[in-house]
C-alpha cells in the first residue's frame, strides 16, 4: 500500500430540491457572480429560471455556450476577461463537467496576469483562484468533488487535464432529478466516461481488497442503472446512484493507497477529441477494450482475471487467458449493449492522421510511464486496432 496525501474540501449537497439552499451558500463567498453554462439545456428544464430567481439579490453576469469539450478559445478567455472587468466575487457553474471544467480555468486565470494557458500548461504555478460553487446536471466527470479540469485549444489540437488544489469546488449541488432529461446518449457516454475514469484506477500494479471492492462495486453499479436510466430516464434511484457513483470518479478515493496508473487511456482518448471533437466517453469506450487486448500478457493477465471474475462473474475456474479475454470481450459487449459505437470510423475517425496522433500523444502524455508502457508504436496500435 502507497502513502498518500488526501483531502478533498468540497461540500456536497445531495437530493431533490436541494438548490433550494442556493442563495444561503453563494452568500458566503460574495456578491458578483458569473454565471456559466453551455446550450439551451437548463431553460428548457427550467433550472435557469430558478437560479434567477433565488439569486435576484446578487448581481449575475453571463457566460453561455460553453461547449463539450470545452475551449480555451472562446470560452476560457471570454470568462477570464467578464471576471476582471466586472470584479467577480465567485463563479456559479450550471449545467455538465464540460461546464465546470471551464470554469476552474476561468476561476484561476482570473486571479493571474499573464496568459491563463500558462496555468493550463503548467509552465506557472496558480496562486489564487475564485471560489467556485456548481449544479450539475450530468453524471459523467466527477468535476463536482474534483480538482481537475480538461481543456481544449483548437489551434494546437491540444487537450490537456488541468489539476489544482485550489480548484475544488466549495460547494456542490446534486440534484438527480436535473438528469431525467439526459438523452439515453449521453447518458450512456456518461456511464462510460464513469466507468473508465475507475478502470484507470483499478488497472495498476500494487491495489488493496477494499479499494478493488470499492471499484468492483462501482463499475457494477454504473452498467446495472446505466441501462435502468436508458429503459425510464426518471426512475430517480437509478439515477441518483448512478451520479454519485460518477462523483466519486476522480478525486482519489477510489485508489487511495494504489499505485499510480498514467490514466493511459484518458491521455489516448484526449488526443482523438482534440483532433476530431468526438464526445470523450465514446472514445473512451472504443479504445478500452482495444488497450486491454494490447497490454495482456503474463504480466497482467492477473489482474484481469480478478476483473472478470468479480465484475462480470466469469468462472475462475477456466484458465487465466481465457477467462482475462472473456472479461475483455464483456467489456466491449456492455458498451455496444448501451448502444455507443464501438469503431472509431463510425465517429468519424479514419486511418490519416493515426500517426500524427500517435505521436502527439506519445510526446506530450508520458505513457512510457504508465502501469504498461505505450510507445508511439504502441499507440499507434491501439488506434489501429479501433478502426
């Protein structure tokens, strides 16, 4: 078991009619808030009429049209630019973790002078950020009890996950009702991008039996109520399960104790949206099961016969190989069983730039440190092999 340093400072509020408690908590952090959120969404839902209404005492300014895959340009530098000329007090996102996720760049480079991808990049250390209070509408990212974000700058074709301790959000608000109007989509890409970010995690050299449990369970709960959400997209249980068990994705207490992994996949897939603007968990499920088949050997078959057998109950009496391939085999039969494409040409993706991606991920992600080591060849691979 690793040592490990853990803490996560975010309030989560969690169930119906929560928001309710909006003004009390945007109250404590200022006055001047902006606002950000994507398309249309939250006004057909009437959830941005709500928050209108119980924030009538502040002063609110705008951010819209933030897009999946959020982008540096316009979104980030827009929201850093409201924020400096309008003294913003804290940032209030509204709407999915493309949402928030710009809003943590925003919420940084609004207390920096210089160019915010500086932060992105990593070439400056943030020293200070706005607070940053969020309603989330879509169970995928865990952005919500988190401290990352993901970036996209069209002009580079870069995609870069961005982490900060100062950018944990000081309050979450988790309403699963404001997910029965997710598309059977998106609600499936959501479960995918859920379920990878704990196979990154669950994939790794050294792991103990609570947190392969913790996992196990996890990975379980999102395909059982993943398909109860596509089958009556308002069966609350099945959707405040699955949007809790999508928060813990990504702030570490899933793994703590687990040997670092590199999240191989997320650095592979990041490229493919980056370069063709594909949604993340559609990618991520094509190349799994792709990876998985790449990365058996002796070395790992072990882990995933454990994967098999507790997640999908594959009989652990057959050999090892067979029972690792019959795990992987499930993998891809659940995500094309949720209806997501399973080939990268039916997203749009040919074999033209394969190299060129492969070299842009083998240069800028460090997978040569990863649980298995991926070179450019192997990337490239990968790919290939998810055509």
């Amino acid at each position: 078991m690793q040592n490990f340093d853990y803490c996560t400072p975010t309030r989560l509020l969690f169930g119906q009619g929560v928001v309710e408690k909006l003004p009390e908590v945007m109250s404590r952090y200022g006055k001047k808030i902006l606002l950000t959120y994507g398309g249309g969404s939250i006004k057909k839902m009437g959830l941005y009429d709500m928050v209108k209404e119980l924030l009538k005492e502040f002063t609110i300014v705008e951010l819209s049209g933030i897009q999946p895959n959020p982008k540096y340009d316009p979104s980030v530098l827009e929201g850093v630019k409201l924020c400096k000329e309008n003294d913003i007090d804290v940032i209030l996102s509204v709407g999915g973790g493309s949402v928030l996720d710009c809003s943590k760049a925003i919420a940084a480079g609004a207390k920096y002078d210089g160019d915010p991808w500086d932060l992105i990049s990593y070439k400056v250390k943030a020293q200070a950020a706005l607070p940053i209070v969020d309603i989330i509408t879509l169970a995928a990212t865990g952005s919500e009890y988190d401290c990352g974000g993901v970036i996209s700058r069209t002009a580079t074709n870069d995609k870069i996950g961005y982490v900060d301790p100062l950018l944990y959000p000081v309050v979450s608000f988790l309403d699963p009702t404001y997910t029965f109007t997710v598309s059977a989509k998106q609600t499936a890409a959501g479960c995918a991008d859920a379920m990878n970010h704990i196979m990154e995690q669950y994939f790794c050299e050294d792991s103990t039996i609570l947190n392969d449990g913790f996992m196990e369970a996890g990975l379980k709960s999102l395909m059982v109520n993943a398909k109860k959400c596509i089958e009556d997209p308002e069966d609350y249980t099945a959707r405040a399960e699955m949007m809790l068990t999508c928060t813990y994705g990504c702030n570490g207490i899933y793994s703590l104790g687990n040997s670092p992994t590199g999240w191989p996949l997320h650095g592979m897939e990041h490229v493919l949206s980056a370069y063709y603007d594909i949604t993340h968990g559609v990618g991520l499920a094509i190349i799994t099961p792709r990876w998985m088949k790449h990365v058996l050997s002796e070395k790992t078959v072990d882990r995933f016969v454990k994967y098999g057998v507790h997640v999908f109950g594959i009989d652990s009496h057959q050999d090892p190989f067979t029972i690792a391939n019959q795990a992987i085999e499930a993998t891809y039969k659940f995500f094309e069983s949720i209806h997501i494409p399973m080939h990268l040409k039916e997203v749009g993706i040919d074999e033209s730039r394969i190299d060129e991606m492969a070299k842009h991920v083998a240069d800028n992600e460090g997978l040569e440190n990863a649980w298995v080591p991926l070179l450019r060849q192997d990337i490239a691979e990968i790919f290939r092999a998810s055509l």
